[in-house]
C-alpha cells in the first residue's frame, strides 16, 4: 500500500468519525430510524396504500412546518425521477394559483411523485379541472384533495376591480361569486382594501371546495365516504406559512 492510500485510509475512517459526531450532536442522539427522516420517502404502491386522509393532511402541514423553519427533508431528485418513472403514487392533489411565489411542491417541501398540482389563476375548478381531480384521486389513488389560496392574489384583486382583458374576463368570473359572497367592506369593495381582497381569496377557497363536492358525484362520494378529504388552506406570501381551513 502507498503511503498515499494509507493516507486517504486513515483521512476517510478521521472523517467518518467526526460525521457520525457531528450527527450525533445534531439529531440529539437521534435513533438511525429518526436520522432517516431527514430524507425523504418517495411514494411507491405500499406506501399510498397505506395512506389515510388524516396522514395526507398532515404530511402537508409538516411539509409546510419544515419549510418555513428552513429544514427540508434531504431529496434526490434523479434518484426519485428513476424510481417514480414506471408509475406514480402521489398522496394529494393541490389546487393552487398560478402565482410564481407559492409552489405545490415546494412550500410543502414535496419532491418527485409527492403531488398533484392543479394551477390556475385564482385557484377555482371548471369541469376540466374536475375531471383532473378525479383522475387523481379516482383513478390514481391520491387521499387528500387541498384548496390553496393565497394572500395578494392577482386573480382576486382582477375579480375585485372587475377587470376586463382579453381572456382573462371569462376567467375572473370564477370569481366573481366569491366577491358578492363576502359583505360589508362597503367603504372600499376594490384592491386597495387589503382585508377585503383577503377575505375574498379565503371565500374563493370555501366555494371551490363546495364547488368541487356539488359538481364532482365521484369527488363527493369518496369524501362522504372517508377515502378522501377535501380541505382548504391559505398561503401567506410574505412568511411562507400555510395556514389551513
Ligand atoms: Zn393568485
């Protein structure tokens, strides 16, 4: 053996000590099974499977807890797109804005295979977002369908203001009945009163929510029968924080 093996040997055995101290100092002694929850699980068969509503809600929260604290769980994103490649077992379906500051996946620290993500502005289901929903949650096995609005909504304050542009006037009018559902504000009923367009956004996520259970047969019935939860939350664009419904 060279002397530069003998080196690199004794290098690696001085480094492996000193990671396993370093662990041991970060998890607090953690157990190897606790230490593994710092990486993520991709979902597999077994594991949807296994899955309750409760659970799905649940690993959102946490997702979201992890994120704003900083300490998302450790991902491979490769390894997971090889392992997911061959067939898909996500554990929720997120109905989000299309806004580029909240993401399904990553606001809720999930990786490859994790979710579904259902996005348009101002985060309402037509019936093609519907029939996406069922795939989902039908077809694919996902246990929890989560309605996410958003603080500063675009799409909200376009519905508030009565926009007209383009396309986009038939989009906003999904929102419209969110806007005569909230009352008073009468001093201010336009984007400028922040509380306003607020409680507007929340009213859009309760009204997608019984939007989805009146139009969708098969979305109700899985819900009315425990297979599934549809739940709503709200995303804070300046902390980071999901505060759910
Ligand atoms: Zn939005």
């Amino acid at each position: 053996m060279s002397s530069f093996q003998k080196g690199r040997r004794s290098f690696l055995r001085a480094a492996g000590s000193s990671l396993v101290a370093a662990g041991t100092v970060a998890g607090l002694g953690a157990s190897p099974a606790q230490a593994a929850q710092h990486k993520a699980v991709t979902q597999t068969k077994e594991t949807q499977a296994a899955m309750t509503p409760e659970m799905a809600l649940q690993m959102l929260k946490d997702g979201n807890e992890r994120f704003v604290q900083g300490k998302m769980l450790e991902r491979d994103h490769m390894q997971q797109v090889k392992a997911t490649g061959a067939g898909q077992f996500p554990f929720a379906a997120i109905v989000g804005c299309i806004d580029s500051r909240e993401s399904a996946t990553l606001t809720f620290d999930q990786g490859i295979g994790d979710v579904f993500a259902a996005r348009i502005a101002g985060n309402f289901v037509n019936d093609d977002l519907l029939g996406s929903l069922e795939f989902a949650c039908a077809a694919a096995g996902a246990k929890l369908i989560l309605v996410v609005g958003h603080s500063e909504c675009g799409a909200i304050k376009g519905a508030c203001d009565d926009v007209v542009l383009g396309n986009l006037t038939q989009t906003l009018a999904n929102l419209k009945p969110a806007v005569a559902a909230v009352s008073g504000f009468e001093s201010d009923r336009t984007s400028a009163n922040a509380k306003f367009v607020q409680a507007v956004a929340e009213k859009n996520v309760e009204l997608t929510i019984q939007r989805i259970r009146q139009r969708s047969s098969i979305l109700n019935d899985l819900a009315d029968k425990g297979q599934i939860d549809i739940a709503g939350a709200m995303y804070d664009v300046h902390t980071g924080r999901v505060a759910f419904m």
